[in-house]
C-alpha cells in the first residue's frame, strides 16, 4: 500500500448516490466536530474533500490515481461474508457496526475501552486522511479516513513486556453468513510487532471517501497496514492486546507454509501456488511489478535489518 493524499479527487468521484443516506447520519454525528474544526467529516470533506488529501509520505506522485468508490466497495477479501469477491458487498448489509467499543489492554499501564463515535471526534484533523495503495495479488489505492495506530497505543501507556500487538475481531454468526463456514477459525485474529505498529505508516481507518466505513470494508474501524499483504489487516476490530510472545494470525494458523506472520510484500518470495512477482489493479487491464514492501522501502525496510524475508515471510 502506498499512502498519499491526491489534491485532485473530482467531488463527483467522492460521494456515490448509494453512501448519500449514510453520510447524512454521519454528518449529524460529526456536527458538533464542525464547530470545533477536528474530527473525521469537515467542511472541507463536504466542499470537495481534495485540499485534505495531501501528504509528505506521498512516494509515487499523481501518476498512481485512486479507485473509484464503486470498485472499493464492491470488490472485497472478507471471508466472514463470504469467499467471493462480490459476496461482501451483497452479504454484509445487515451487518450492525454501531454501537461499538474498542478494548486495549494487555501489558499497558492505561487500559482502555473506547467508543468508536467518541474517538472518531477526536482524531486530529492533521492525522486523518490517507491514500493507500492495497496488494492481494490484485491492487487498488483508496482514500482511507483514519488515524496512525500508535497515537491509541501510546494513550495506554505499553509496559517493557509488551513486545507484539494482537488483534481480534467480532464473532456474529447470524450477521456474518461467512463464520457459518469453517472456511478459518472464527474469530478473525491478526498481529504486529509491536515496532510495526508503532509506526507512522500503520493506521486504522475509520471510513473512506470522505464517509463512514462500509460494512464491506470493514466497518466501524480496521488496521490498515501498508507494506503487507491486504489479509492483515484485519477488519472489525474489537479488542487489541499488547503481548509479550507472537501471537497467532487467521491465516498463518490455518496454512503455515503459505502465510507467514511477517506477510511483507516481497515479490522475491512466491507464494507456493503463484507468483508474487506481479499483481493486477483493478481497473487495469495488465499486470504490473510488485514493488517490494510494496513501495514503502525507505520508510520500513529498517525494521526488517540483518533478518532473512525469505525465511521470515
């Protein structure tokens, strides 16, 4: 994924018809953060969104244009609504996403159960609005509207025995046809080191567009972690640990020879059923290189120093 922030989104690509009623609720929810100048939805967001949408973590420049929202929202991995790319879309209508609390806890000195509402009015205007691109074998950028993970996680004050970063997701098999299926082990769980975490480039997202979330991509709020491989991050988070020892993820506990913990984008290690080498945005007819940590080399590559990606995949 590589963050950017576009200054020439056209406001007839922000806001699709079908997200109108949904941006209604939001912003009678966000009316009191107009006032105060902060929070996710500004008047800015409502005038066109563009001049938020920059950033100095900006690496390919304007010759990598975003997706649009009916692409973003209607071709997804979220094996809780199904396998199919489309089955999200389709399938995660019903899912309720408020109310909704994130618990942090662990080894921190601070434990914290948040209201998502609550802390979504809080995010400071400069940490909110990010441009990603997503790798799966296929790729898209989005405009994700979110906050740097580390700016929650030093709030609850991690001890010296905090080492990784455990995340877990919901378990609501009525709402999430998917977990009926014993495709994975049901709740979704994810992990980080915790300098993974910590970084600048790590986020959670809370919406996209310039809206709230989509249930389909992972509403009210998930981990977005931009050099990895899209299935860790996780969506519909619920409860993040601080832990000593590295703890399990979804995908490597069901196949370990095909997901590694790390899941970094190294297209110099391929998966044992295809190449890594390429992948296909969406949108685009042909295939592209993939870039290492996919294009995030200057900003990360040092976490991984004197380590072997190919052993550590």
């Amino acid at each position: 994924m590589l963050i950017k922030r576009p200054s020439d989104i056209a406001p007839s690509e922000i806001t699709s018809k079908s997200l109108f009623e949904s941006r209604r609720e939001w912003m009678k929810m966000a009316s009191g953060l107009l006032v105060a100048g902060s929070g996710l939805i500004s008047m800015e967001a409502e005038a066109g969104f563009q001049k938020l949408m920059k950033s100095p973590l900006s690496t390919t420049g304007k010759d990598d244009p975003i997706n649009t929202l009916a692409e973003i929202t209607s071709y997804n991995n979220y094996y809780e609504f199904g396998t199919g790319k489309d089955d999200p879309a389709q399938n995660a209508k019903g899912f309720k996403a408020r109310p909704w609390t994130l618990t942090v806890s662990g080894e921190v000195g601070k434990p914290q159960t948040y209201d998502i509402d609550a802390l979504i009015k809080r995010i400071p205007l400069e940490e909110r609005i990010y441009r990603l691109r997503c790798v799966e074998g296929w790729s898209m950028v989005i405009p994700w509207v979110g906050f740097p993970l580390a700016t929650l996680l030093k709030e609850v004050a991690p001890n010296s025995n905090a080492k990784f970063v455990a995340f877990e997701s919901i378990k609501r098999p009525k709402e999430m046809i998917g977990q009926q299926e014993e495709v994975l082990a049901w709740p979704y769980v994810e992990g980080l080191r915790l300098d993974e975490a910590m970084h600048p480039l790590t986020i959670l997202a809370v919406g996209l567009y310039g809206d709230i979330l989509p249930n389909q991509n992972g509403a009210p709020v998930r981990l977005v972690v931009p050099w990895k491989y899209g299935f860790k991050s996780i969506k519909a988070v619920q409860n993040i640990r601080l832990v000593q020892q590295m703890p399990p993820t979804s995908w490597n506990r069901a196949n370990s020879r095909e997901y590694g913990f790390y899941s970094n984008v190294n297209p110099a290690v391929d998966h044992p059923r295809w190449s890594q080498k390429t992948e296909r945005r969406i949108g685009e007819f042909s295939r592209r290189p993939t870039l290492p940590f996919n294009g995030y080399a200057n900003q990360v590559a040092h976490l991984y120093q004197g380590m072997d990606l190919k052993k550590y995949y």
